[in-house]
C-alpha cells in the first residue's frame, strides 16, 4: 500500500489495480494446448492475482478472487492438461518447459507475475510423471 496525504496526515491508498481482465475461455482449439494456450492461462492468472501484500489470509485471497473461481479454474486445467499432453515421463523435458515460461520476458520483470507463474505450474503439474513439487 502506499501513503498520500491529506489535511489530517497521512492515510493508506490501495494500489490501483485498472481494468478488469477480460475474462478467460480456455486454450484456443478444442484438440491439442500448446506453449501459447499456458501463456495465455499464466497471463491471466498474473492479471487476477490480488497485489502483493493486499490478503493476508485465504479466506481474504479466496473473497478476493470469488467472482472470478472457475476461469481460475479452468486456467489451471489448461496448464494441467498441458503437462499430461507433452512429456510427462521424462522430468528433463518438463524441467525445461517449466524453465521456458518462468524465464520468460512476460513475468521474469514483475515479482508477482513470477511467483503466480510459478506457483500455477507447481500446482497444476505436481503428480503428472516425476514431476513433483
């Protein structure tokens, strides 16, 4: 939160979040997710997340993120189903998929957006093959 202030000193202001995301509709094609379809998953993950430091519980993230549960949902089977699809027998090509979206430009700028994208992919792939958390 940041401070402005006012006649009688100093009040806290919650960081401006702008426009709503659009909401989110799944992967692109009714066969087959590709690296885009988990980018656009993780895009709107990061885009809903509440600011950092703006929930201090789960039932606070759970109130925040409530009118948007089943795009998060849905968001999280495509990254899911993702993993099933590609190599999940062998860690090595799961370690450098995983590697490629957190390296990746569009959350490596922003501590938020790397650790939503880390934790989804943590979360949606923990038991697919060897992939563990």
């Amino acid at each position: 939160m940041t401070m402005m202030k006012t006649t009688g000193g100093m009040k806290a202001r919650k960081p401006s979040r702008g426009p709503p995301p659009p909401p989110y509709t799944g992967p692109r094609f009714a066969e087959g997710i590709d690296e885009e379809d988990v980018h656009a998953a993780l895009q709107f993950l990061v885009a809903v997340e509440p600011p950092l430091g703006s929930v201090n519980t789960r039932e606070e993230y759970e109130a925040a993120t409530l009118g948007r549960r089943d795009e998060i949902k849905a968001a999280m089977a495509t990254i899911k189903t993702f993993a099933e699809e590609s190599q999940p027998t062998d860690l090595g090509a799961m370690q450098r998929d995983y590697y490629g979206f957190t390296n990746d430009a569009r959350y490596t700028g922003s501590r938020k957006a790397l650790a939503v994208v880390t934790g989804a992919l943590n979360e949606a792939w923990n038991g697919i093959g060897p992939w563990r958390r």
